[in-house]
C-alpha cells in the first residue's frame, strides 16, 4: 500500500512538473516565418501584415527587410518594413498605400533591427497617419530618403490601435 501511494506521488509529481514546465515555456505567438527578408521573432509573413496594412511592396523592391508580429491573443499585427525601390516603384508604393502627401514630421520611422533604419537618411519625406480599417484603426507611417531620385530608400511601420 505505502510502495503505491509512493508510485502515484511520484507519477503526480512528475505531472506537474511536466504541466509547469508547459505553461512556463509556452510560446503563444507560434513559430518564425520562414522567409530570409524576415528578422528574427517575426511571425506573421509579409504578404499577412503588408495586406493586413494596405502598405503593397513594389515588385522591384530590393533590399527588403521586414520585423512583423501577430498578437496571439488579440489579434492585433504590427510591422516594421524597409526597402530600396525605384521611382516609379516608390510611386506604386504611395499611390498603393494610400498615405497622405509628405508632412512636417521630423520625427523618425524605426525601421526593422535586422534592416537600415531611417537615422542615416539625407532628405527624408515622412508621410502618415491613422486610418480605419476592417478590424479598426491602425496607425502608418514612412520615411522616404530620395537623395538618390533613381533607388529611393523607404522604411515603413504600421500597428493596430
């Protein structure tokens, strides 16, 4: 009798350590995109969370890089994006996004870790704003650098509200 409630203590205890162990080292957001563009962590592919933003990526875009993030729980997605494009590239991007016309920002876009941020830009352009979408407002910004007119630089972020 002792030897068995010995064994189901034992069994118990190794359950729960097992279940702890579980619940402790849950990872929510699932696994990282399989994508070379993406840094680190990212979990929701570019295509998901560039439409999800309304932020297209020009079919000549290079350089790209990308940090994204779906929010298990809420739903809600974030991105940081950068590339280098070309005019009529840029000019797909902006008429395709749907920004406003450059303001007066000075303030600067992060772009992602694993890409060039916004911080060695010559002449930047910021556009931006909130806007609605279908699962409700969402904040986008860009950085545009057109100091070379020919391969302008873009770093864009964008999150759910």
């Amino acid at each position: 009798m002792i030897l068995r409630v010995s064994v189901l203590g034992a069994v118990l205890l190794v359950a729960g350590a097992v279940a702890v162990h579980s619940v402790l080292t849950w990872d929510p957001r699932g696994p990282d995109v399989k994508d070379a563009r993406a840094c680190p962590g990212s979990n929701a592919s570019l295509a998901e969370v560039t439409g999800h933003f309304r932020l297209p990526v020009p079919p000549d875009a290079t350089d790209v890089h990308f940090s994204s993030d779906l929010h298990p729980l809420f739903g809600e997605y974030s991105l940081r994006l950068s590339f280098r494009t070309t005019a009529s590239g840029l000019r797909a991007f902006l008429d395709g996004s749907g920004l406003p016309a450059p303001g007066t920002d000075t303030e600067p876009v992060d772009g992602p870790s694993c890409g060039f941020g916004s911080s060695a830009f010559r002449r930047p352009r910021y556009y931006g704003g909130q806007q609605e979408g279908t699962g409700g407002p969402f904040q986008r910004e860009a950085a545009v650098d057109v100091s070379d007119p020919a391969r302008p630089r873009v770093v864009a972020s964008a999150m759910d509200l």
